[in-house]
C-alpha cells in the first residue's frame, strides 16, 4: 500500500481545477461560453480575432483532461477496498472516467482546428466551433455512469465501517442527476438548455466541480483510513501477507 | 437499564435524530435547491415572453394536471400508512401499501406518456417555443424523478417485507429515507402543477 503515491493521484482532482480555470477561462476566454445563437459570421470573426489566446488557453487545459486519469484510478483503488477481490463498480468507474481525457482533448483540438486557418468560410469555422461545444458541454454520458456507479457503491458498502461516508454516495447520485440536462442541448441554439444556457452549461459547471472536491475530500480520507490499517511499516511495501484488507 | 428516564417526546431526553440519514438530506435539498434554480429560471423567462407563455398554457389540461396531483398526494397517503405498518412490524400489510403507491407512480407516468405524446402529435416539442420548452424540461426531470422514485419504493418494498424480523435491524432509517425522497418528489410535483398549468 502505498499513500503517497495514491494521494498524490487524488490531488490530480484539485489540480485539474486549478489548470482548467487558468487555461480555459483565464486565457482562452471561454467563460462564459459564447453563443450558440451568433451568426456564422460572428463566430469566425471570433476565433480569427482571438485565435490566439484560444489556442494558447486549450493547450494548457489539455492537461486539465490528463489530470483527470490519476485522479479516477485514485477513487477506483479506494472504492476497490467496498468490493474486495471481484470489484465490478470501481473497475467501471476506472473504464469510464479514463474516457475523460479524450472528452476534454478531442472538442478542444475541433476548437484549435476552427482558429488554425483564418481564411476558412464563416460556415466551417462555425461548424468546427459546434463540433468542440455541443460535447464538451454535452458529453455528459460517461460522467453519469461514474457517478451512478460510485454512489451505488458507496451506499452499498457493507463494512461496519463503510470505506467512504454514506453522504458521499447520495452526493454523487444528486449530481449524476443534475448533469442530465446538458445531454439536451442538441437541440438548442439559445435558451437555458443551450450549451451556455443557465441549465446545461451553468448547473453542470457547479455541479461538476462540487462533485470533482466532495469526492476528493472523501477519498483522502479514505487513503489515511487505509493506511492505519496497514500501520505505518506497511509503507515500505509488500509485506508478503495480503489480507482481505489488502483488496 | 433500570434508573433512566423513559424518554417521551415531550421530555426531550431523546437525542435529536434525523429521520432517514443525513446523506439522504443532501439529497433532497440540494435537489430542491436546483428545481428551486429552475424555477426562478422559468419565472424570469416567463416575464420577458408574457403573452406566449399565456397563450401556450391555454393548450395544457388543468383536469389532467389534477388527476398527476391526486394521484401523486394519495400515493404519499400510501407510503405515509406503509412507515406506520413497518414500524409495528405488520410485513404483511405494509407490502401492499407500497404495491399501492407504486401503482399511483406507474399510473401518472403512464398518464404523462400520453400526455407528451399527444403534444408531439400535435407538433408541439421542447423546441416550439419557451413555454413547452419548460413544459417539457420540468416535467421531464420531474417524471425522472419518479421513476428513480419508483426504483427507490421497490427497494422499500423488499424492506417493507422484513418489517419487524430480526433481519430488518437498524434499517428503519433506509425506509424512512426511501419514504422522504417520495414525499419530495410530490412536493415538487405541487409547485410544478401551479407554476405550469395554473398561474396566468
């Protein structure tokens, strides 16, 4: 067992916050995010005024979505510990939450693509802008499963004294509920279910944040947890007895 | 055991509890807190496009929307018998109430499905305009709600057929918090009805 390797995956969850904010709103601008009800026009003026800095601000949040990795494995070895051996929910959350990465990466390179050339058409640039908003905002499909699958597991926790507190469980379901919407602005250019409207753009962001902390705060606590059970010796590495614990 | 005080409600020697758990409370208001959100969402597009949202609501049946409240308040009446059986340990009977309430959910999602359908029939969707937009989100995320609540009743179910076993424990606490969540999902239901179908 080895905390410090795993609390240094879980600060990943703080970190990535700290690199989204400074490469995605900070830089890139793009919080608030603009209207999907410009015209073709005005997008591309957009990204042929401000290519710059929307580049610049995408390549340092890529690292935002890499960030994301250690901090899912973080939970999942954690969560491992309510299933043992034969740990179907935390390994799903494991394959799911490595999606993250690639559903920041890919609809920011749509977004660099859109300010790579400037004399491309109005209508392409628009396109490519939609191709990187509708998922980023939208994609909320995988989240929701790691959500559903880590509240089902924590509720589901049958040690006296359960891996992770119980609010947590019903905290993550809460949020896995409220990132539904986002998935509906497919069919908005305005309004609050646009991907910058007040429901889909705005509740997500929240809520994906509180989600993001509440679970690092708990998983922290569940790597100390972990580690007095072992006692202190334990850190030096394997001691060659693997109790049910060590699952 | 002998020389304490039998607490009694009045006397305030029992220590403050919670009904359900704690976790559960997070749940529910910060789930009232965010239809709070919407709510007020839809309040201040409903001033800025008065005469839409007006002409909009006409198209919506007010017996239909009392029939979704009856339906929704009498199957709370079920589960509120249901804790009441659990708790002097009838597994018999409480079962059945929560058969019952369950069957007033499946009735008004049944009865929404048709309502909905009727309004795409007609061309009416989420994206005619702001009003149906709304129409369709909160009722939407609401029947969500039910049928999460559904899956959460079937759950008390099985706990309601354990009432007073030895098997049942200190799980008390799940039913009660299984029966708050349903209770919330009719009040949210109350708010939705007026703000939709009843405010001009």
């Amino acid at each position: 067992m080895n905390a410090r390797s795993q609390r240094l995956c879980a600060w990943c969850g703080p970190a990535l916050a700290v690199v989204f904010f400074i490469g995605f709103w900070m830089i890139a601008r793009f919080i608030p995010p603009p209207s999907p009800a410009q015209s073709a026009a005005e997008t591309a003026n957009m990204y042929r005024e401000h290519g710059f800095r929307i580049r610049l601000g995408l390549e340092i949040t890529m690292w935002a979505g890499v960030l994301c990795t250690p901090w899912v494995i973080a939970l999942g070895l954690q969560m491992k510990r309510i299933e043992g051996r034969w740990a179907p929910l935390a390994l799903t959350q494991i394959g799911l939450g490595v999606l993250l990465p690639l559903e920041f990466i890919i609809p920011f390179y749509f977004f660099m693509t859109a300010a790579y050339r400037k004399g491309r058409s109005d209508e392409s640039i628009q396109m490519l802008n939609d191709l990187g908003w509708l998922p980023f905002d939208g994609l909320i499909f995988t989240l929701i499963g790691q959500c559903v699958v880590v509240g089902i597991a924590i509720l589901s926790d049958k040690h006296e004294k359960p891996i992770f507190p119980r609010w947590a469980g019903y905290m993550s379901l809460w949020c896995g509920l409220l990132m539904l919407p986002p998935g509906l602005n497919v069919f908005f250019t305005r309004g609050p279910l646009a991907w910058n409207g007040a429901i889909s753009w705005w509740v997500l962001l929240a809520v994906f944040f509180v989600w993001l902390f509440g679970l690092t705060y708990v998983v922290l606590q569940a790597i100390n947890d972990h580690e007095k059970e072992y006692g202190a010796g334990a850190l030096e590495g394997n001691r060659g007895h693997a109790g049910a614990a060590d699952l | 055991m002998t020389g304490l005080a039998t607490p009694s409600a009045l006397s305030g020697n029992r220590p403050p509890r919670v009904p359900g758990e704690p976790g559960m409370w997070l749940f529910i208001l910060g789930d009232l807190l965010v239809f709070a959100y919407v709510f007020a969402v839809f309040l201040v597009y409903r001033a800025d496009h008065a005469e839409i949202f007006a002409s909009s609501q006409r198209n919506l049946s007010v017996g239909v929307g009392v029939i979704y409240t009856l339906l929704l308040l009498t199957s709370s009446m079920f589960i509120v018998g249901a804790m009441s059986l659990m708790r002097v340990g009838d597994r018999e009977r409480a079962p059945r109430y929560v058969l019952m309430a369950m069957a007033c959910g499946m009735a008004f999602a049944v009865i929404k499905v048709f309502e909905y359908s009727g309004k795409v029939h007609a061309g009416i969707t989420l994206n005619t305009n702001d009003f149906y937009l709304f129409y369709f989100f909160l009722t939407g995320m609401h029947l969500a709600h039910v049928l999460l609540g559904l899956a959460i009743l079937t759950a008390m179910w099985f706990l309601a057929r354990r009432a007073g076993t030895p098997s049942m424990g200190n799980k008390m606490r799940y039913a009660e918090g299984f029966a708050c969540f349903w209770h919330m999902v009719d009040q949210l239901w109350l708010i939705i009805f007026p703000l939709l179908y009843l405010l001009h």
